[in-house]
C-alpha cells in the first residue's frame, strides 16, 4: 500500500469511526447511554481506546463536551 492510500483508508475510516482515547471523555459518552463497538489497545503507545461509530449523536455529545470540557484544544 502506498502513502497515498494509506492516507486516504485513514482518513475514510476516521469518518466512519471514532476512536476514544480518553476515560474521562469515554465515561461522559458512557453517562449518555452512548455504547462502544469495541474496546482494544494502541498499537504502539499501547493505550486502551473505544470505538464508535460516527453519527449525528456521537458528534453531537462531542461538541457537548468539548464546550464543558476546560482541557479541550482551542
């Protein structure tokens, strides 16, 4: 697989899943009924993530947390 279609299999999987990387991010979506696909390991780093699927829900309690959350990237 070249660069460019490992790019582009990246960027088409990152619009269908989200990948949760965060436990106080994965208990807020938790706390809003949200469930995961899967749980599993970082290949590298080794840390734990949850995946979901993407969708109007999942993006909206997104942005939810985001606007609460004082880490947040700006």
């Amino acid at each position: 697989m070249n660069a460019k279609t490992t790019a582009e299999a990246h960027a088409a999987n990152s619009r269908e899943f989200f990948y949760c990387y965060s436990p106080n991010l994965y208990e807020f979506l938790k706390r809003n009924g949200l469930r995961y696909i899967c749980t599993g390991l970082h290949e590298k780093t080794l840390r734990k993530f949850w995946q979901y699927r993407r969708d109007e829900r999942l993006n909206g309690l997104l942005a939810e947390y985001e606007q609460g959350n004082p880490n947040a990237r700006q």
